[in-house]
C-alpha cells in the first residue's frame, strides 16, 4: 500500500482502539530493500524521537536527561504498522494505549503529583 | 433558540472578554498623547482578530483541530517548535503582566504592595482552572467582564466630537513624537491581535463539540463579538484622549490609569476602573495559561481538555499549573507591570508572522477544512494581514529602542 508519509502518517495523533490519545507519530521506522522502494515497518512515539529530528544535539540532550531522571523520561513507543487500522488525520490503531511508554510519564504524574493536590 | 442563546452569550462573552491589560493600557497611552489619532490602530488590530477568531474558529469547526494541532500537523515538529517556543515566552510575559494588572487594581484597592498580591492572585487562577470547566472559566469571567462597558458609558457622558472621532479611524502621520507614535501603533496591534486569543478560541471550538452546523455561529460570533470588543477599547482611547490630553497626563506609571474616570464618573469610576482592570485582567490569567497549556499538550499529542478532571489530563493541568505559579513568581521580584505589559504587547506583534503566515496554508488545505477553505477575500485578507505581521517584526526591534522609553 502506497502510504504519503508527511501527509498521512508522520505527526499525526495517534488514537488507541478506545479512540484515546496515545500521542503522535514522532518518526518511522522504514526498511531500505535494494530495487524496490523503502517500507515503512513501524512508527515510533516518544520526546527522544522528535528530538532526533530536531537536531543531534537535542537528541544527545533528550537521552541523558532520560537517564537522569528515569521515573520523568518517556521511553519509546514503537508500534508495527500491521496494527494501523487507519491513517489519514489521525491514526487508529489496534492496542491498549495505556500500556505503552508513550503514556508511563502520564501515569508517574497522576500517581505522585497530581492525584495528591486536592481536588484533582 | 438554543442557537440563539448561544450566539448571544458567544458575542457576549467575547465583548466581556476582549480587554486586558495590554489593550487597556496602549489604548489609555495612546489617548494621552495622541488624542484620537490610533484609532485606527485599534481599528485594524480588531478587524485583524476578527479574521484569524473567523478562520481559526472554522478550522476547527470544520476539521476537529485547533491551530496548535494543525501547525503541528501540517507543518511538522521541525516548524512547530517556532510558534511553539515563540507561543510560550510571548505567552508568558502577556501572563505575568496580566497577573500584575490584578495585583496591580488589588493593590490601589488595598494598598498593599502588588508583589503581596502577585501568588495569591496566580493562586486563585490556577484554583478557577483546577475546578472549573471551559463554559466556567470563559464565560463566567467574560460576563464579570462585562463592568468594562463602563468605559462606553465615560466616553459617552463625556461628549467627543464624532467627526473627529471618525476622522481618527484613517490613518494619518503624528505631529509630533513619530517614534512614540508608531511604538504605540505596534503594541496597539499586538494587544488586540494576541497569538493565544485564537489558539484559545479554536481550542474551545474543540472543547465546546462545535461542528460544521455551527459555521454561522462562529461567523457571528467572531464579527459581532469583536467588533463590540474594538469598539471597548476605542473608548478607552477616547476617555484617555479627552481626560488625560488636556490635563497633560501621560502614563508613566500604571497606577496613573487609575484616574482616567473619576472625572467622569467620580468616586464611582475609581472603583468602576479597578474592577474593570481587576476582572479583565483575571479573565485573560486563566485564558492565557489554557491558550498555554492547550499549546504544548496539543503539539505534543498528550491527551488535553479543561472539561476534565486534572488528573485525567495530567501533563495538560500540569503544564497550566506550572507556568501560573511561575509567573505569579516573577511578579513578586517586583517587576514594573507597566513596562512588562508594553514590552510583550511589542513582543506579541513581532511573534505575529509565525501563526498568522501558516494559517494562509492551513486555510487553502482541502484535506482539512474542505469545502470550506478560504475564498479569494479571505486570502486577501490573510495575505494583507500576514504583510503588516512582517512589517511589524522588522519594525519592533527599532521602535522598541527608539519608541519604548
């Protein structure tokens, strides 16, 4: 399937099977075949990946401030383009979002921070 | 009906909700010195707002997206971090100095120093976005709002001479002072064209579930809405022209606005302007740490909505907590609200191009609004109003040094 990366894939909101917010294509991850064109396998999600594209050296950043600070740092959402249910304005796909890296700054936040201010 | 009673309350909102800090204060500092001759400045600052509330206001009607999610979209994160970064810092000093505006009425209220005032009143910002919703937070400060109309009411009793009134809606060249002249000219532009009004807006087409059946409510709502808006702000120009020209009273200090209508209105307008100041100022806190928040969470691609509880979107009230407290902290160093307000307000018209540029593409791109992308005005419109965003870049840095002081 012939897909238009920067049109329907790339930057895009990308929604669970519960049509919740998981985040958005940050990059992909495509595979060079000699005499053919690249395929896209997957597409990644993650402050690392969009940092990558930003520049190295904010990438370089990025990482070791990961490492800093673990419990704060996003790891990297990579998810296989056989779960793409649909692209286009946003992209659907076929899992449980809440279980993915792309949401474990999300759920370190609600357990230690916001849930202990009052009224949240 | 229902229709219509929204419509009213969207003009109403949006009249009660136009003015803050820095339209008050270039408008009262540009009638002070220049009598009615920047009326035309407001004039093309709020015809300039309407466009871009209109065509913001249809995007996401049309597409489901705001600015902040269509920027990143169709540009990409290596074009998004400009208005992004941009968005933030201009966003946060028009934050800070709305913090002061009402620290600043609290203080002429109570006299006690605004650097007392400066948390509690980010506090209580922060408390109206941690447990209100979206209706709760623009409408109900929009309608408190609604006392600026008593700068209507001044001009009124006090007479102007309407030809020369209209005769201020041309543009003319300044007899004097022509730097101070189009460094008011600039930072009029960019307190009524404010980037996080329209980010705010298309977010809360989003949040209020509009759709394309809601078209003609945006229309109104953008037209009406901020036409009444200018026409608030003209008066305060108007008051400043015919109160403080004469007496020779040019706004050095913010507390020096404070006596713009007793003379009017006496003891009443004292009282009449700190709640003006006071409640407009709060209104545009909470707006513009949302417009904030809504940025970053939607650029980003975290989960966004004030109409949900914090800890559903906790990155997104996160986010709107942080930068309230910080720029209630940046009050308390006792930084001159005055010279803060004017400088983003310069700051603000020269951040203009990165939203206002893109939004030209946005608006022609089928795959997002359609049928419903611009038509050759609308371009025009755009196009014209994306040149004098350029001018106003290239101009602010020179003004701001020449005009400022």
């Amino acid at each position: 399937m012939e897909l238009r990366l920067v049109h329907e894939l790339l930057d895009k909101p990308v929604l669970d099977e519960a049509r919740r917010y998981v985040g958005r294509v940050d990059g992909v991850v495509l595979e060079l075949r000699r005499g053919a064109q690249p395929r896209i396998t997957a597409f990644e999600i993650g402050g690392r990946v969009w940092a990558r594209r930003l520049s190295p050296r904010i990438a370089r950043w990025a990482v070791s401030l990961g490492e800093r600070w673990p419990a704060l740092a996003n790891g990297v959402t990579r998810i296989s383009m056989q779960d793409v249910r649909r692209t286009g304005i946003t992209v659907s796909v076929k899992c449980d979002g809440r279980t993915t890296p792309a949401m474990r700054w999300e759920h370190w936040l609600r357990r230690n921070v916001i849930s202990r201010i009052p009224g949240a | 009906m229902k229709r219509l009673l929204e419509l009213s309350l969207g003009i109403v909102t949006s009249i009660g909700g136009f003015l803050e800090a820095g339209s008050i204060i270039t408008a009262v500092q540009g009638g002070a010195v220049f009598g009615y001759q920047l009326l035309w400045a407001i004039a093309l600052g709020t015809v300039g707002l309407m466009l871009l509330v209109e065509q913001s206001g249809r995007l996401a009607c049309v597409s489901g997206r705001t600015v902040g999610d269509a920027l990143r979209e169709r540009f990409g994160i290596n074009f998004f971090v400009i208005p992004l970064v941009t968005g933030l810092i201009v966003s946060f000093l028009v934050l800070a100095s709305e913090i002061g505006g009402v620290s600043l009425a609290l203080q002429m209220a109570t006299g006690i120093s605004l650097q007392w005032w400066a948390l509690p009143v980010a506090f209580a910002g922060w408390f109206l976005l941690w447990k209100g919703t979206f209706g709760i937070v623009e409408k109900g400060t929009s309608l408190l709002g609604l006392v600026t109309i008593v700068f209507i009411v001044a001009a009124l009793k006090l007479h102007p001479d309407w030809g020369e009134v209209t005769a201020g809606l041309l543009p003319t060249r300044p007899s004097h002072d022509r730097a101070r002249y189009w460094y008011l000219v600039v930072s009029i532009i960019g307190a009524s064209i404010s980037p996080y009004l329209y980010m705010f807006y298309s977010s809360g087409v989003v949040e209020d579930g509009w759709g394309v059946d809601d078209l003609s409510t945006n229309k109104a709502t953008a037209v009406l809405g901020m036409s009444f808006g200018g026409v608030l702000s003209a008066a305060v120009l108007v008051v400043a022209a015919l109160v403080f020209l004469p007496r020779g009273i040019q706004v050095e200090r913010y507390e020096q606005a404070g006596l713009l209508l007793p003379p009017v209105l006496g003891h009443a307008g004292f009282v009449l302007f700190l709640a003006s100041l006071g409640i407009a100022c709060f209104g545009a806190t909470a707006e513009i740490t949302l417009a904030m928040a809504y940025l970053v969470a939607q650029g980003l691609g975290w989960d966004w909505s004030e109409n949900a509880k914090p800890k559903e979107n906790t990155r997104f009230s996160l986010t709107y907590t942080v930068m309230i407290l910080l720029a209630g902290v940046v009050m308390t160093l006792g930084v001159d609200p005055l010279k803060l307000t004017n400088f983003s307000m310069m700051l603000t018209a020269a951040s203009l191009p990165v939203t206002v540029v893109p939004m030209l593409v946005l608006m022609n791109d089928e795959a997002l609004v359609g049928d419903h992308r611009n038509r050759w005005f609308g371009n025009v419109a755009l196009g014209a109003l994306s040149i004098i965003a350029i001018v106003v870049l290239l101009s602010a840095v020179p003004l701001q040094v020449m005009g400022g002081s």
